[in-house]
C-alpha cells in the first residue's frame, strides 16, 4: 500500500486530522485502493448501512453526490474530486444512506470499512466530537 502518499490525504480530512501517527497507520493499514468507471454506483439513497459498509475517500477522478427531490427527480448536491470523500454521514447516523454516489469521472478510491470507522472513533479521545463537527458542516452546506 501507499503509505507515505496516503498520509498527507488522511491528514486533510477534518475527521482524521487529529489521530496520532500510530491512528493513521491504523487507517492506512485498514484502506483498500479500487478503480471505478463512469457511471458506477457507489450506493443509493436509501442504502442500509452496516459494519460491512464503506467511506469513501477520492485519489484521482469525480463524483457527484444527488438525492430526489419530492417529484422523484434527481437533484445534485455536490460534486467531489481529489482528496475529497463521502460516505461517512450513514455512519454517523447508523441510517440508511442519504444520497446517492455516482461517479462521473473515472475514479481511484480509497476505501474504509464501517467497522474499522467506528473502532478508530470509539478509541479515539475526541472521536466522537469531531464527528459531530463535520456532520453540523455537511448538514449546513448540503441542506
């Protein structure tokens, strides 16, 4: 695995920026590199989550994260790139996902199991805050 390019990627990310050196090589241990085309679908609105669910975390390419509006047309949120990642708000809330992932340019992912997740922020000091943190941001920019 990428261990020295991986870091500085986990670093960004506001839910892992404050793990200890041993945290992060927990995580990158734990993260499966994958390659997917134009139009796969990471999941669908509606998706249960599990333990064996995924967060995903951008290398290279795009996605674009929708969800229906109330006549069943879908309706960008946002669109994600490099660096950026997506997936986490259905572990936070241990419902089902909220909007749906598409890729629109070919993409390398990075991905984390719902599992590994959950066991970093349970033995994380401050874990839990961070997360409620990101998830007030992303619920106030995506509405």
């Amino acid at each position: 695995m990428e261990n020295i390019s991986m870091l500085p990627i986990i670093q960004k990310i506001p839910l892992f920026a404050d793990l200890t050196a041993d945290q992060h090589q927990s995580i990158i241990n734990a993260i499966v590199l994958n390659y997917y085309p134009v139009g796969h679908v990471f999941f669908n609105e509606g998706d249960a989550v599990d333990e064996n669910s995924y967060m995903y975390i951008i290398k290279h390419g795009m996605v674009k994260i929708s969800r229906k509006d109330d006549f069943q047309h879908e309706k960008e949120v946002a669109v994600l790139a490099d660096n950026e990642f997506f997936g986490e708000m259905a572990f936070v809330l241990n419902e089902p996902r909220n909007a749906m992932a598409t890729v629109i340019e070919d993409c390398e992912v990075f991905e984390l199991k719902k599992q590994t997740f959950t066991t970093l922020m349970e033995t994380t000091p401050g874990g839990a805050a961070k997360i409620s943190e990101e998830f007030i941001r992303r619920l106030k920019e995506n509405g």
